[in-house]
C-alpha cells in the first residue's frame, strides 16, 4: 500500500469521527540479501572454532523489494546472538530436552530495516525488531518499533531463509506492521 493510499484511509477515518488512537495497518515483503555479494555477513567466535552458545553473527545487507535481486529499498543491519546451536555434533552444547529441532540453530536477533526515500518502497524511516531466530524454516519476530513513516510501529515479521543457487540466502521477510 503506497504512502498516498495510507493518507487517503487516515483522512477517511478521521471523516467519520474516529475519535482515539487511528490504527494503521500494513503489510508488505522484502528480502534481505545473504548472498556473497549482498553486503557484510560476519561472525564473531567465542574462541573454541565451534558453533556455540555465545557467538555473535553481525550483518549490513542489502534490503531488496523482491526476490529477483534488482530493487535495493534500503539496508537490513544486525546482529545474532547464538543462543542454541542444536546440532550437538558442533558443540556438544545443544539443549536436548529442550522442545525445539535438534537440527536446527536457534539465535537471539535484533536489526534495523532502514528504507531510503524514492528507492521504490513507497516508505522512509526504519523498522527495528528482535526476537529468536532459526538459520531454518519460518521465525516469527517482534516488530518493536520505528522511525520516520514507521513512527509507533508494532507488530510481527516472518523471516525465512531461501536457498540461492548461486550462494548464500535470501531471507524472505513477510511484515505485518501497525501505527498507532
């Protein structure tokens, strides 16, 4: 939904005596790019060579309008704390009476999705989130809040790690976002 039709719908409301806080809601994808050329993908070792409770992975990736690779809207920048590495083979840290899939890397993650104006998205501002994460199969974070056109933002991203062919990943984020 364009920033012109989310002032149409805010006029609306406002029209027929809304009175209180004005909810908006949007919802769009993008894609962070995981690719070898896609931007700053490092992790940070806690000195044992291993997957383990502790490491930090940090990014600044290009944050692209669609999964064809040729729309930046802006940048997709964070960090990952691993929390449970799950295949015990790496670490021997893994949790197993934990109820999650012991094949399956889980981290603590706080980003900043940074849209550039006139760069396609229609927005401007960040959206920043945080929340547990897996490297497979769809995570659901919290959206905690926003600057810019994003102001007041809450809600949730789905998160979920594509393989390319070429390399690396794309991470298709699927955003349902409210405004107060």
């Amino acid at each position: 939904m364009s920033k012109a039709s989310l002032m149409v719908l805010m006029l609306a409301g406002t029209a027929q005596g809304f009175v209180g806080w004005h909810r908006r809601h949007i919802e769009f994808t993008t894609f962070a790019d995981g690719r070898p050329d896609g931007g700053i993908r490092q992790s940070a070792d806690v000195e044992d060579g291993l997957d383990s409770p502790g490491d930090i992975f940090v990014f600044d990736q290009k944050l692209l309008a669609d999964d064809s690779c040729k729309s930046v809207i802006g940048r997709n920048a964070g960090y990952c704390i691993r929390t449970d590495p799950g295949k015990p083979d790496w670490s021997g840290t893994d949790h197993p009476t934990l109820p999650d899939d012991p094949e399956n890397n889980w981290g603590q993650c706080t980003w900043t999705l940074t849209f550039y104006e006139g760069a396609g998205s229609g927005y401007e501002g960040t959206l920043q989130v945080s929340g547990r994460e897996s490297d497979a199969g769809v995570s659901a974070v919290s959206i905690v809040g926003g600057t810019g056109d994003f102001k007041g933002a809450w809600g949730e991203l789905l998160t979920n790690p594509e393989n390319q062919a070429a390399g690396g990943v794309l991470f298709r984020q699927v955003l349902e976002i409210r405004l107060n």
